[in-house]
C-alpha cells in the first residue's frame, strides 16, 4: 500500500520535554488518529511535518518528498492547528481574498458552499465568533482548496454534536477520493471510532502503538478478575493492569492466545480510551 506520510526516527528535544524517534506511516486514502495525552507529543509532531519547527533529526516525507526541499507539496495539505489562525479583525470574505492570493488551487465558490452549509455570515469578524464557529470556519479554510492531504489538531474541539456530525461527514466525503487521507490528532476518541482506519498512539514523546483501528478493537481486551485470579496471570501475557476496589482491570493484547492459556471466559471489549487510560495510568 501507497503511503502519503512516512515518519522515521523523527526527534525533537526542549528543556523539558523529548519527542524520541517517532516513527509511524500514513497509507493513501486512510484516516488516521492520533492520539495521546496533553504534552505527549501530538502538536509537535504535527508542526514538525509541517515545517514549521525544525526536528534535531529524523526523516519526513509526504508524497514521498521531503517537505523542506519542496514548497509546492504545502499546496496539496490543508491546516488546522489549535493555536494558529487568522488575526480576529478579519472576516470570512477577508480570508477569501487572502487565501486566493496563496493558493493556486483555492475555490471560492467551494468555500462560500462550505459558510452557507455551516451558517457562518461572511461580513462578520472573526472575534464575534463562539470557539465553536471559528472551529468550523478553520475546517472550511483548510478543505477549500482542494488538499490530497488533511492535517487536524483537534478539529472538532468545542463543536456541539449536530456539528461534529456534520464535520465527520465531510472528512468522510473528503477520503472518498481515494488520493486523498487524513492525519487527525483529537481528544474526543469516540469520533475516531467512527472515522479512523488507523490508530497512533503517542506517549510522554514516543510511539506507544500504530496499527489498525481494527486490530486494536479486535485484539486488545480487558480482563476483570479477582486479586487471587489475576496472581495466576504471566506477565508476559498482559500489557498493564489497573488495581480498583473491588477488582483488577487487566489490558490483554491478544485475546484468542489468552483464552486458550487461561480459565477466564469474559473479556471485555476495549475502546480507545480504554487503552489510553490503561496504557498511561497501568501498572506493568
């Protein structure tokens, strides 16, 4: 399978703070989610494939080029970043006239399509609008002109449901052209369990795990027992485990080995926050 984005190795090191060797593909035509805690990472890679801080090493690629040896590849990616956007005296008419000035491949009639859909009112600044309206008029930029590649920070951040519905749907439309794909970076896990192909989850500046949304939702479970029941459970065979009150919560990666090896019969199924939660707050 075509990849869009290939990461290898990619570091990047603050004062406090180290993203190491971060290294995960973007297959064509996919939506992929990127997930993790505040301060894991997620905005740092993202600006980092984006040219806009410098790695201290790695290697990117986006259709298969180096995005800091070719500028026109930024005419193929939409943008949303959760701290970079336009000045708040602007309008929504001031941004088209503004991005047909940048991009060759801007549609003004998309774009206007897009405010219409959403009711945002084009003559108003931007500073009069909710969180959630600015949301919708960042998505609006990014997909108006034509990307083959969508990069998201948190776009459905403080959109109330009918409108993260209706922002799902269109990245759903928009990966039905099968050039195109999506690297979506999002707390609200529940939306990626909707819309993601795949799954990267990132962890104090590393990749915990990169996979199919499928394979996590099919092969990691959690295993509820008693503190006698879970004494007899190898290591190796659970990734972490979270003591409560009245039972332990064990993370399994591979639910069909487990059942042959061990008399427990109920594994519960796993969402994605789940395992963010297990992962981050386990005990190994």
């Amino acid at each position: 399978m075509e990849n869009v984005l290939e990461i290898k190795n990619l570091c990047k090191k603050y004062d406090n703070f180290e993203l190491k060797n971060v290294t995960f593909n973007l297959p064509k035509g996919m939506i992929m989610g990127f997930i993790g805690e505040n301060g894991a990472g997620k905005t740092t890679t993202l600006k980092l494939i984006l040219n806009i801080i410098k790695s201290n090493s790695g290697e990117i690629k986006i259709f298969n080029q180096n995005i800091k040896n070719d500028k026109n590849i930024k005419e193929e990616i939409g943008v949303v970043l959760d701290d970079i956007f336009f000045p708040e005296i602007l309008t929504p008419n001031d941004i088209n006239k503004i991005m047909k000035g940048i991009y060759k491949s801007w549609d003004t009639s998309l774009y206007y399509n897009y405010l219409k859909q959403f009711s945002l009112l084009t003559n108003k600044q931007i500073k009069t609008f909710s969180k959630g309206m600015r949301k919708k008029l960042e998505i609006i930029t990014a997909l108006s002109h034509h990307p083959k590649l969508l990069i998201l920070d948190e776009p459905t951040s403080g959109l109330d449901p009918i409108a993260r519905a209706e922002v799902i749907e269109i990245f759903q439309n928009f990966i039905e052209n099968e050039d195109c794909s999506i690297l979506l970076s999002s707390h609200i896990t529940t939306d990626l369990e909707h819309i993601a192909d795949y799954i990267t989850f990132i962890n104090d500046g590393k990749i915990i795990l990169s996979k199919t949304k499928d394979e996590i939702l099919d092969e990691y479970g959690i295993v509820k027992c008693t503190e006698k029941e879970f004494s007899k459970i190898n290591k190796q065979d659970y990734v972490k485990y979270k003591k409560t009150k009245y039972e332990y919560e064990v993370l399994i990666q591979n639910k069909k080995e487990f059942k042959t090896k061990y008399d427990i019969k109920i594994i519960d199924k796993i969402t994605l926050d789940d395992l963010m939660i297990l992962m981050i707050k386990g005990e190994e």
